[in-house]
C-alpha cells in the first residue's frame, strides 16, 4: 500500500511540474554503440555443427519521429541497414533493418526556475520487426551419393520478423524545443529462417541486442 501511495504521489508531482509547451510533434535521431548476440540453431542433420551463440558490435543509428504529450511520447524509429557477422565460425552474414513503435514515459526529476532547462527520466518499451535477410552463408556438407563435400544451395528471401524490448535513461530538454538524452535499449526477437531447397535442413538465427545511444531531438 506505501509503495503505491508513493508511486501515485511521484506520478502527480512529475505532473505538477509539466509545463503546457511540453506537447508537439517532433524528430529526432539516435547513434549507438551496438552489441549484438545472435542465437543460431538448426535443424536437421545435413550440417554437422551444432547449435551455438555468436556475438558482433557495430555502430549505428537511427531517424524517428512521433509526439509527445506532457510527459508521454510515442514515435516511430527506424534504424540504418546493418550487417551482422558471425564472430565465432565465420559462417553467416545477415543484413538487418530495423522498423518499431516505442512509447516511453519521462517523469520530471528537475526543473530551473526559468524553466530553461529540465532533467527527465526515460523508461519505456518498443515493439517492432526486423527486416532481415541471409546475405551470405559459408557451409559444406557431403554429398549424400558421391561422400564429397557440396555448397548448400539455400534459400534467402528478406522475411520481416518481431522483436521487442525496453528503454531506459535520461533527457536534458530545453525550453526552445531542443532536447538531448542518454539511455540503454534492448532488444529481443527473431532475425530470420531459411531451409535449403529439399526442406532436409533448417536454421533459425534469434537476436538479442543491446545498445547504449546518444539522441538528439526537436519538438516544433
């Protein structure tokens, strides 16, 4: 019971403090360093390497655009297309892009008493899909009638697939629109399948990801 009183007292003084300028339109765009896990596991016995976790870390970023009310906001983000590399084996490339809604709450931690400048909280949530495909895949297995080792002939076809997760940080945010904040992300989902062309072997590479980003933002 305290911790709910307390939890609705903190939400209705964040409120108090909103100041009526505080809702708009805006844009904005993020640079991450991105750190990726991916997740392989097959099916099937044409391959004999087993299943296993594979990471790569990469830059990026991403453009969004959305609207914010008081101490709300929801936005859509899209990220650059990227490559992610099998560190481990040197076996698979997959190009990724990423498309998701996020909604966050930013509860107000400071105000100046010229409210030029206020210090706020991050935490949210995203839901989205990666739009992901198999760009290249380096595998032999023996040829069923001859014993010698054969290219798999795969298929690659781009596949949208859902990933979600949370946000957590803090925003500077200026009484001219101008906002700047600092926060972690996680993600979570599907990357993409593929069979070859008899269905005699499957394999499904799962993404987890996490990132640390700078953002920058404009409210009109």
């Amino acid at each position: 019971m305290i911790k709910k009183i307390a939890l609705i007292t903190t939400l209705f003084s964040t409120l108090a403090y909103a100041d009526m300028s505080e809702k708009g339109f805006f844009v904005g765009a993020d640079v991450s360093y991105f750190d990726a896990q991916m997740n392989y596991s097959k099916k099937g016995t044409v391959i004999t390497t087993n299943n296993y976790i594979t990471n790569d870390r990469l830059a990026s970023y991403s453009l969004k655009a959305g609207y914010q009310y008081y101490l709300t906001r929801i936005y859509l983000r899209v990220n650059n297309s990227s490559t992610l590399k099998d560190s481990q084996k040197k076996r698979f490339e997959i190009k990724t892009k990423l498309v998701e809604i996020n909604a966050d709450y930013l509860p107000l931690f400071f105000k100046s008493d010229d409210d030029f400048f206020m210090l706020k909280g991050i935490a949210g949530i995203g839901v989205g899909a990666n739009r992901s495909a198999l760009s290249s895949y380096s595998s032999q297995h023996l040829d069923v009638n001859t014993g010698k080792p054969e290219d798999l002939i795969l298929n690659k076809d781009t596949q949208w697939l859902m990933e979600y997760g949370g946000q957590l940080g803090v925003m500077g945010a200026f009484d001219f629109g101008l906002s700047v904040e600092l926060a972690y992300r996680y993600r979570s989902g599907l990357m993409t399948q593929f069979t070859n062309q008899d269905d005699s072997y499957q394999a499904t590479f799962k993404l987890m990801s996490s990132e640390f980003y700078l953002g920058a933002n404009y409210m009109f």
